[in-house]
C-alpha cells in the first residue's frame, strides 16, 4: 500500500506566510517617510575645515563628519530628536588619529528626560557621567565645525516659534551642552535663536554668534 499527497496543497500554509510578510513590509514602508541625504562642505579660504554626509529620516539623523578644528576629529553620529525638535538621545564615536594610541577613540552619550541631560564620555581611561538640569528648554548640542547640529538649533526654533506663535523676531532659548569639553568645566550654556524675514536666522551661543541664511543648492 501506497500513501500520495497533492503536492499543491503543501505549498498553501509557506504562500501564506510570505503574503503576510509581504503585506506587513509594504504596511511598514507606507508609515516610514522617506530618507533625506545631504551634506555640508565649510571651507575657510581655499582651506577645507570640516565635511559632513547626512542622512534624514523621520526624527533620527545620522551623520558621518570629518573636521579640522585645528586638529582632525573623524565623527559618526546618531541623534533622537523629540517632535519638538529637542535632541531625545545622542551617540556620538570620536576617533582623533593626532592623539596618544590609548585616548584616540571615545564615545559621548546624552539622554534627555525629566527635564535633565544626563552625558557619559568613555574612553580606555574609563567613562565620565554627569547630569544637568534644562528647566524644561529645548536642548541642543554643540560641536564648532559640525553644521548638522546647527540646522537642529534653527529647525527647533522654527517648531517652537510655530507651536508658541511668535512673530517674526522673537527670540527662541535653548541650551546646549558641549561634546568636546570637559563635562565639569562646560556644563549646559545658553543659545537664542532668532528667526528673520527671508528664511534668515541669528543665533548668539557661549561660542558663536552671527547670521545664517538658508540657501537652496549653491551659488
């Protein structure tokens, strides 16, 4: 005696499972906006200071950075950004080939929640951990050639204008906390960001203070 299957009829419950997983891809791709990539080229004189490759999706923004500040700093970073455009979390990998082989790479980590910004810096040396009270202000990071994290200073204050209804001019506090200082040294500063007619924006910070200008492509 003989026993024969349908051969067809094995293939149903695999057809199944592969439409499911089919379907539950294209559910997820529709609810994922799309990613942006970008990136900024600062030059002083015919002097390149600082390249950076950026990719935009949602409110994560990942950036890959080279800067030479005076010396060379080699970046990879991740950031969390809350629906207010405040920084949520932050990864950054710091590789510094100038320095001595055992202080070359270090890792910088930041968590905003309940109103506090907790950083942790880890080297070979071991990691430093601080927390800092915002008051409730969008917070900010501040790297001098990284111009990834400036856009995050004006987009914040955009949101923050519209969500408050500011005219024109208003400024707009934050602060900031600093990536290459020493925590106990430089704890959180202050920023103000002042939006302008014709897509201008000033912003005035512990270290820097001008005017931006948003530009579409290049000149």
């Amino acid at each position: 005696m003989y026993s024969t299957t349908d051969p067809s009829r094995s293939f149903y419950p695999v057809k199944a499972i592969v439409i499911c997983f089919f379907l539950i891809a294209v559910l997820l791709s529709c609810n994922t906006s799309p990613a942006k990539r970008y990136g900024f080229l600062t030059m002083l004189g015919h002097d390149t200071i600082s390249i950076e490759s950026i990719t935009r999706q949602g409110n994560t923004l990942t950036s890959d950075e080279v800067d030479r500040f005076p010396r060379v700093e080699i970046r990879h970073t991740v950031v969390t950004l809350d629906d207010n455009g405040s920084i949520r979390h932050l990864v950054m990998d710091i590789h510094t080939p100038s320095e001595p082989p055992g202080q070359r790479d270090r890792k910088v980590v930041a968590n905003v929640a309940n109103n506090k910004v907790r950083l942790s810096k880890t080297d070979s040396t071991g990691t430093v951990n601080r927390d800092f009270a915002t008051g409730g202000s969008i917070v900010v990071a501040h790297v001098q050639q990284m111009y990834s994290l400036y856009e995050l200073y004006f987009a914040a204050a955009l949101k923050q204008a519209a969500a408050s209804k500011l005219a024109i001019g208003s400024p707009v506090q934050m602060r900031q906390f600093y990536i290459d200082r020493e925590f106990d040294r430089f704890p959180l500063g202050h920023a103000t960001v002042t939006p302008r007619e014709g897509g201008k924006m000033e912003v005035y910070h512990d270290w820097l203070s001008g005017t931006g200008e948003a530009l579409s492509g290049l000149r």
